[in-house]
C-alpha cells in the first residue's frame, strides 16, 4: 500500500511510538497514510487503542520477526 510519511520507531518503548506516532500524523494532511515500523510488541495493542481514541484509521499491522509494521491513515 502507498504511504505519505514514515516513521521509525524501532528500539522505542511505550508511549514514545505512540506519541511520535501522534506527532507525524498531525503533519498529514485528510486521508494520507503514515507508515510506522516498531519493535516493541506492546504496540500492537497500542496502536489499536490510539485508533479507536482518536478516529484514525489502522489500516494494518504486520509482525516480521521482532519488528511490527503499522499502516494508519489520517481522519
């Protein structure tokens, strides 16, 4: 999928992916996808909470290994 903006959050812990999360997506504008690499695996969770939380789409969320790939599109 065709994304706007990418985030490393790789080797960050809970609330850093979320609040950079927070941060980049607030640069986007109406309907463009942010694209966030993460590793720690309480993200998952998270990012499914900040979804509902906030209106914006969680696309997907892919496990490789120990990295998650997350898709989010802007509200």
């Amino acid at each position: 999928m065709e994304f706007h903006m990418e985030l490393d959050a790789r080797e960050l812990h809970c609330p850093l992916p979320i609040l950079k999360a927070k941060k980049a997506l607030a640069e986007l504008q109406s309907g463009e996808v942010l694209r966030i690499m993460a590793t720690d695996p309480g993200s998952v969770r998270d990012f499914q909470a900040f979804a509902k939380q906030t209106g914006n789409a969680l696309l997907s969320h892919v496990q490789t290994g120990r990295e998650f790939v997350f898709l989010m599109r802007r509200k």
